[in-house]
C-alpha cells in the first residue's frame, strides 16, 4: 500500500502524472488529466483533489518556466510582455471568477465553456489545413489588448470553474496567432500565479495533500521536462493537431463534469 492506495493504483497515478506533465509543456493541456485520474479512481475528496493538483501545478509552472526561458521563449522583451498581461490579468480574473461563482449559475457556464473549448479546438485544426496571415504581437497597443482580454477570461475560467492555466491560454493564444512555443512558454508563467491563488485557498481549508502532492507531482515535473524536449523536437504543426484533438476531447469533460 502507497498513501492507502494499492500498488496498482499508484503506479496507475504515477504514469498519468508523467504524461499529465508531457502534455502541459508541449501543448498546454494536461493537468486537467491528473484532476480527472485523481476524481474517477481515489477516493480523495473533491476539494483535495482540487487543491492538491493546484499545488503540483504550482511546480510544474515553475519549472515549466524555467525551461522555456532556457529555450528562448521567455528570455526576450516580447516573451515576458505576452506572459507579464496574461499574467496580472489572469489574477484579476481569477478574483472575479470566485465571486461570480456565487451569482452565475455554474452548471451552464461550464457547458458554454465546454463548447467553446472544443470549438476552439476545430477552429486550430482548421488553421493547420488551411494557410493564414493572422498573428498577434504582444508589443503593439493591439496585442496587449487581446492579450489581456484572454488572460481575463482564462482567470474567470479558473476562478468559476476551477479550469485555467495552460488548458484555456495556450489554445486561445494560438487561435489568435500566437507562435505555439511562445504560448506555451507564456502559459507556464501564467499558470503559477494561478495555481498559486488557488492552492491558498485550499490551504486554508486543509484540503491540500503533501503526500499525495509528492507522489503525483515528481513524475508530473519529469514529464514537463520531456515535454519541452518534445516541444522542440516535434514538427508544430504536428503538436498543433494534437493539441486540436485534445481540446475537442477535454470540452465535453468540461461542459459536464
């Protein structure tokens, strides 16, 4: 037995921990797979599972970060633009989003918001099939206002919904014509402030678990470094597919969870 778990189900928990971290640094999307193992097969409560993940993401941003800069992404003025207005817009999203959790009636947002995600994921298919001039420069008056109009909406995402960070920034990046390594990269940056938040908050109730946070968390920090490498080994239009495919997969599970 491994923190009450069989062995079995730890090592079930480890793999998709590792690829939860593959996915998160080489197309955004992946925690959200280590959120619906812990759900569907421990018997951790919803709110541990929740601030548990959170914390692991905290690391996982981090060193996300961390990598990304080495790489180039985020060691440029134009990197840290995209990342600093994704950022400080998020955290004012995230504010907002709990307190519209008390208002808005949860279950449709997370359809609407289900929809939307799968939607976006079709609309970057599309874009890898079809040629396209859009861009967006995260240093033009322009660009710093889509910017910080997305890291908005990803932080009332995360905030209602408990979804956000790289699974919501880095696809709409793309679809607006961002780079998928430079969403990526700025997506990790994002993610921490965002996690952070949320991880607070689950301390406080201690719904946070250290043991739990430990075994998932090492294999999820392994698989964010194999996932750079991969980032900058595969093709992009290739991981831009995957991450269409994805995002159609993960929208249902949004809308109805």
């Amino acid at each position: 037995m491994i923190l009450g778990f069989d062995v079995g189900l730890a090592a079930v928990l480890v793999f998709v921990a590792f690829f939860a971290g593959i996915g998160i640094t080489a197309v955004g999307p992946g925690g959200i797979f280590l959120t619906v193992a812990l759900f569907a097969l421990t018997p951790v409560a919803p709110a541990t599972v929740v601030g548990t993940a959170s914390a692991t993401f905290v690391a996982t941003g981090l060193l996300g970060t961390a990598t990304y800069v080495r790489s180039g992404e985020l060691s440029d003025a134009t990197g840290w633009r995209l990342a600093a207005v994704l950022s400080a817009t998020g955290i004012v999203g995230a504010l907002l989003g709990v307190r519209l959790n008390d208002i808005l009636p949860t279950d449709l947002f997370g359809i609407l918001l289900g929809v939307f995600v799968s939607a976006t994921g079709l609309l970057i298919w599309w874009r890898t099939r079809t040629s396209t001039d859009v861009t967006l420069d995260p240093t033009t008056r322009r660009g710093t206002l889509v910017t910080a109009g997305l890291g908005l909406f990803v932080g009332v995402a995360g905030g209602l919904l408990g979804v956000g960070g790289p699974v919501l920034a880095v696809p709409l990046l793309v679809a607006s014509g961002v780079p998928l390594l430079a969403a990526v990269g700025a997506a990790q940056v994002q993610s921490v402030f965002i996690a952070a938040f949320a991880t607070a908050g689950y301390l406080v109730r201690d719904a946070v678990s250290v043991e739990l946070a430990v075994l998932v968390g090492v294999p999820e920090l392994a698989g964010v470094v194999v996932g750079w490498w991969v980032a900058h080994h595969v093709d992009e239009t290739r991981l831009k597919q995957v991450l269409a495919a994805v995002l159609v997969v993960v929208g249902p599970y949004i809308a109805f969870s």
